[in-house]
C-alpha cells in the first residue's frame, strides 16, 4: 500500500492546525508555511500524477480494513489530475494572495485555504460515498470562511445566502445517500457499481430516485440550472483570489457526476440507462444559456466574469452529458482550460479592480496604471474564457462540439454554444472597451479628471513582477494547454477510457485485498449464517423489505 | 412504527422546507435544522427498523440490527451541529453589518472601501 496516496489529504491537515494556532500572529511565517506546503502538495501530487500515468489504479485502505467495510482512497488517472490541477491552482492563488495583501486583510487566510486544498483533494481521491460527503463538508465549511474573508456588507450577505443553499443540498445529498444505502446496502463506490448494475430494471425505482438525487446534489456544486443562483453573486463578492479558487469547486462538482454517473450509475447500468443524459443535457444547456445573458447583461465586472463562469460549466456538463469517452475526454481537457481561464481573469480583475477608484463598475473612469500591460492581460484571459483562438478554450470548446455532434440534438446544442460563445465575446469586448480604451479617450480625460488623474496614482500601486506573476502563470498554463494539446488530449483520452471502463476500479477495490485485515479472523463472521439471521429479523419485525436482507447485513459489519 | 417514522420525517421535511423559503434568516436557519432533523432519521431508518436487537456482535444474540446507519447519523449530527453554528454566525454577522436579517440580495456596486 502507498501511503502518498494520502499524503494529499494528511499534509494540509496538519498544516492548517500549525498555521491557525502557532503562526497566527506572523503573516510573513504563514505566508512561507502556506506556499511550501503549496510547493511540496504540487510535488506529491506530480508524483501521484507520474504514479497513475500508466493506467493502474491504487488503492490505500485507511486501517487495512478490506474494501466494503473500511473506507477506501482510490488513485486512478482522473484523480491524479485533479489533483494535479488543484495544486497548481492553490500555489498559483496562494501566490497570488501572498503578494497582493489580500491575506492581511481578515484572519485566518492561510489555514482555511488549507483545509479548502485538504477537503477539495480527498473529495477527489475518496472511494466511498458517505467519505464524499464528509470531504465535501470540509470543503464547504472552508469555502463559506473564504468566501466571507474580511467581511463587508455585500460579502456578508451573498455568504450567507452561499451557506444556506450548500447547507440544504447537503441535506440533500445525505437523503441521497441514505436511499442509495437502503437500495444497495453499501456505499462503497465500487461495490455500488457492481451492486447497481445487478438491479433488475423492476425494482430500480429507488435507485433511479438516488440518482436523480445525487444528480441534484452534484448540480448544486457545479452550479447548473435550476440550482445555480448562489453562484453569481458568491463569487462576484467573494475576494477575487477565493474566486479563483473556487474555479476548482464548480469542478469537483462535475468531477462527481463524471465519477458516480458513469462508474455507479453508468449508462451500461440496466436500472439507470439514459437517465442521467436526459436530465443533464437540457440543464446544461440552459446553464450555457443563461450564462451568456448574464455576461450580455452584467453591469459590474465581477458578476459578468462570475456569468462567464456559469457558461463555462454549462459547456463542461454538456460534454459530460454525453457519457461517450469522446465526450468524457472533451469534458476533461475543457476542465483544464476552464479553471485556468476563470482563475486568470479573476485574478487579472484583482489586479484591475484594486487600482480603479470606481470599484467594479463597467463604466468609464480615469485610466490605471500600466493601463496598457492590464488591458492585454484582460484581453488574453477573455479569449481564454471565450473560447477564441488562439488559446486552448477554442480547441477545449472544438473537441466538445465534435464530442456532441452524434446526438440526435447537435443543432440545438451547436446553437446553444456557439450562440453563447458569441454573446460571451461580445460582453467581454464591451466590458474591455469600458475599462481600458474609453478611459484612455481624450474627450473623457481631458474635461474632469485629466489633473487630478495624474497625480492620484502614487508609484507604489504599480504591478511589479511578483504581483503579475501568477496571473501570467495562469495564462501561461492556457498557453501550455494549447501548444501541447495533442499529448495533453491522448492522456485525456486514456483518462475517459479509464473512467468508461470500470472494472479496473473495481477490481482494485474488492479484489486485489492482499494485506488487509481479516474481518472473520475473531469470530462468527460468517456471510451466509449472518445473512440469513438477520433474514429472520427482518421478516418477525416486518422491516425488511424488498432488498436482499443478505447485503445490508454485510455492509453492516 | 414504519407509518410514525415516515410521517415524522415527512412532517419535519415539509416544516423545513417551507421554513427554508421564507425570506429572513432566522426561520431560514429553523428551517434547516428542522430538515438535518429529519435527514437524521431518515438516515437512521436506511438500516431497516428493528427493535431489541444488539448492533453488535454477541454470542447471544439470535438477530443483528444495521449498526452502519447509526454510525452514519452520527457522523451527520456533528456535521449538521457544526454547519448551523457557522450558519448562525454567519447571519449574526450579516444582519449586525446590515442592519437586517434578510437573506436576499441587493445590487451594491463594488469597491467601497472594500476590494
């Protein structure tokens, strides 16, 4: 057993603690704490990345209690990824946080960006449902400390609203769970695959209902229609490096219905079907739709980017609505593009934002400076997000149209994207020509605020090159995605692959259990004598019911 | 017992969800706890109900019941008392910065003194 598996999870666990309690007072110690562990959750990540790359799938059994009964953490290709990105992610925000001060300004930063990196790497490594559920609180919990980070009226308020609406969708996602459990008397992700798919399709009412439910749950994540309005102004009043941080929650979202909608509920499933397609795709395309109106309409600059966000999920889940591996390695390699790009135009805003005196506005005002060095970083991380050449969000946006044109409803969704596409370069260009060219324009400077423009920007506001790095960075990943898509496309390839073709996952998970502890080595662990008396009970109270009475008991030992 | 189990968690979803569609924050975080409320039981009745039957293992006992859901509902309990002490704070927090505890939001311009 591989014990870096966890290491992911374990180090930004002890982390947080330390930075919380011992460092609390000096930012300049939590600040070099928080980007080591940053540096060395990148490296062990690569390494996982390096480990999963030939397609074997480890498993790292916490206690080395076999696979049903203990809690299992699963590396395979998908997981390595993301986590892979995660990291790259959190060293690029921490980074950035670092330089612009934004990490003085509240307590805590350090340790709760921790916890988010901690809760959001197990959320992608666990292997057991209920253990998805736990991870996704504990990265709730530090999303909801960020996302209210130094406070403000605005904050406070779209906070709470983010609170309320994850706190009833965890609600949710526990019914879900719970009727998933009394359906298949597991929750272990691979036994559920297997336990899923010998439902006959007579009895799957309950299990479609689980589905449906987690489908529900997931949704709320990823911000997909109808459960998407937390989004907009979460992150439109979030700080803007907890915005780019977020641009990985909206993922691991996907990366939950990618996971449990293809290797549990999966189309080959006779009790699921097409179930999951038929819901997903109109949602998404609704997300898509809506996403680019509200570009079209936003008048700040935070919520145009955070409806920029929503179209880009709605792109991402329309590939995933396809359950092909095509459509899962379009999916993926827009995964990628998609949190870089949100996370560079967050964090280009930032930089923007904080040098305008008229907030995030969209209208025109006296020009910052190095107006010209902004304007092309905004404009690099607009295409990046529109999806133009030549950065990797055409090729991302490319590959998921190709992936969906063998559906009976490709006109409708190349209308869908396509259409959304456009609206979102046309918010973008009107929202760059406001801030950058009409507050450079003679007739707007000249009159009012020519003087006073002049004087107003002391020298220290300039953007030196720690400040511009992670941006540049971000942008640089886009540029990277681009120029080496084919091989970073063929990986993907072998990642869908991987996902599409489960019994690798469940093989490693149930089967390979050398080295495990004996459950029946003490005593009266005997499947079929336990099975049948828990029958028994079942039938003198009238409680069991049409499930076989046999699984339940075994889980429950 | 199955019809009191069900009503009672049918009862607490439904005071819940309507709680959790009111507008101010004090019925909203009601609402959510009367709905983790009923999300426990439920989750603790996933394990079929029984009555005087040990959940663990015992050489006397002739019948086991799950002990899985109740090891599961706890750790939900926590995590629900948990989210509501943040929840509760978060709103205290929101309606001393505003001035009131509704949980709509509405459009304020960015940046005053803030970003």
């Amino acid at each position: 057993m591989n014990h870096w598996i966890i290491a992911p999870v374990v180090l930004p666990a002890l982390l947080a603690p330390v930075i919380a309690f011992v460092m609390r007072h000096d930012i300049t110690l939590q600040r070099a704490a928080s980007l080591a562990g940053a540096v060395m959750l990148t490296a062990i990540a690569a390494g996982l990345f390096m480990l999963s790359a030939d397609g074997s799938v480890h498993v790292y059994r916490l206690g080395a209690w076999p696979a049903p009964f203990g809690i299992v953490l699963v590396l395979d290709r998908l997981s390595a990824l993301l986590i892979l990105l995660t990291s790259v992610l959190g060293l690029i925000v921490l980074m950035h946080s670092a330089a612009s001060g934004w990490d003085t300004r509240g307590r805590h930063f350090h340790a709760l960006m921790q916890f988010q990196l901690m809760g959001i790497c197990g959320a992608f490594l666990t292997g057991d449902a209920f253990n998805l559920f736990v991870l996704f609180e504990i990265l709730l919990i530090a999303s909801y400390g960020l996302a209210i980070h130094s406070g403000g009226k605005a904050r406070l308020k779209s906070g709470l609203q983010y609170v309320i609406m994850n706190l009833a969708g965890s609600s949710l996602f526990l019914i879900a769970l719970g009727t998933l459990y009394a359906t298949t008397g597991t929750l272990n992700i691979a036994d559920l695959s297997v336990k899923v798919r010998e439902i006959p399709v007579e009895e799957a009412a309950l299990v479609r209902v689980a589905a449906m439910l987690l489908m529900i749950v997931f949704a709320v994540k990823a911000a997909m229609f109808p459960v998407q309005f937390w989004l907009p102004g979460t992150y439109a009043n979030a700080p803007a490096p907890v915005a780019a941080l977020f641009a990985i929650m909206t993922k691991v979202g996907a990366y939950a219905i990618l996971r449990m909608h293809t290797v549990v509920f999966g189309p080959d499933a006779a009790a699921i079907g097409t179930l999951s397609q038929d819901w997903l795709l109109p949602a998404a395309l609704i997300t898509v739709a809506i996403g680019g109106f509200g570009v079209l309409g936003s008048r700040r600059l935070m919520p145009l980017i955070a409806f920029a966000v929503l179209g880009s999920t709605g792109t991402l889940m329309l590939a995933v609505s396809a359950f092909t591996p095509y459509a899962a390695t379009a999916a993926l390699y827009y995964l990628l593009h998609s949190t870089m790009a949100t996370a560079a135009l967050f964090l280009v805003a930032d930089l923007l934002l904080s040098r305008r005196q008229s907030g995030d506005l969209l209208k025109a005002a006296p020009a910052t400076v190095q107006n010209g060095f902004l304007a092309a970083l905004f404009f690099a991380a607009a295409i990046g997000i529109a999806g133009m050449p030549p950065l990797s969000g055409f090729l991302g946006k490319l590959l998921v149209l190709d992936a969906l044109r063998v559906s009976d409803y490709t006109w409708l969704v190349w209308t869908v994207v396509l259409v959304g596409s456009l609206l979102t370069i046309v918010g973008f260009a009107r929202a760059g020509s406001l801030l950058f060219w009409k507050s450079t324009s003679a007739e707007f400077v000249a009159p009012v605020l020519a003087p006073e423009d002049d004087e107003a920007q002391p020298p220290a506001n300039t953007i030196g090159p720690m400040l511009a790095a992670p941006s540049l960075l971000a942008l640089a990943s886009l540029a990277g995605l681009t120029i080496f898509a084919g091989p970073v496309a063929r990986h993907m390839e072998a990642t869908a692959a991987q996902l599409f073709d489960p019994s690798a996952y469940v093989t490693a998970v149930l089967v390979d259990q050398e080295g495990t502890k004996d459950p029946s080595s003490k005593k009266s662990y005997d499947d079929e004598t336990e099975g049948a008396a828990y029958g028994e009970a079942g039938a003198e109270d009238g409680a069991g019911d049409d499930t076989e009475p046999g699984t339940a008991s075994e889980e429950g030992h | 017992m199955e019809l009191v189990v069900a009503t009672t968690i049918g009862g607490l979803t439904a005071a819940g969800v309507y709680l959790i569609l009111r507008l101010r924050a004090f019925p909203v975080i009601l609402g959510l706890t009367l709905l983790t409320y009923a999300v426990n039981v439920f989750v603790f009745a996933t394990g079929r109900l029984a009555v005087g039957v040990p959940p663990v293992l015992n050489d006397a006992a002739s019948a086991y019941t799950d002990p899985l859901p109740q090891a599961l509902v706890l750790t939900a309990i926590v995590i629900s008392f948990g989210m509501t002490a943040v929840l509760v704070l978060i709103a205290l927090g929101a309606a001393l910065e505003t001035g009131d505890d509704k949980v709509d939001l509405t459009e304020t311009p960015r940046g005053e003194g803030d970003t």
